[in-house]
C-alpha cells in the first residue's frame, strides 16, 4: 500500500537500502529532496529525521527541469 503515510515511506526507504546492498548503488539522503503534494504540500511532517532529508523545498530539480508546487 502506497498511500504516502509514515509506513509506506519506511517501506520504501527500506527498499531502496536493500537495493543498495546489492547493487552498490546507495541514496545519497543529504542530497535527497522529499516533497508533500496535494492537501499536504504545507505539511510540517518529517519522516525518518536521521537521514536528513530535505522536506518541502520551495524548488527542486530533475534533469535539469525544476518543479515546485506552483
């Protein structure tokens, strides 16, 4: 189930660190940006904190595209 709460994260966090140990190929969670979208995109929430994952940045970008939630 993927419905963007706490569980669901860890999940997939777990997911890709199991993928790392197999692969070589690891997150990089100072540089990773996480985004709330929808009734969220305001939300305070941080899951995981110890990874220091960046929450709701105003902007981020892919390829070379930014997005934000405008």
């Amino acid at each position: 189930m993927n419905n963007g709460d706490r569980v669901s994260f860890e999940s997939s966090m777990q997911t890709v660190t199991l993928f790392g140990k197999h692969s070589g190929l690891f997150i990089n969670a100072e540089k990773t940006q996480a985004i709330w979208l929808g009734s969220m995109k305001n939300s305070n929430i941080r899951f995981m904190p110890h990874l220091k994952i960046e929450w709701n940045p105003k902007q981020f970008k892919i390829l070379g595209v930014w997005f934000g939630h405008n």
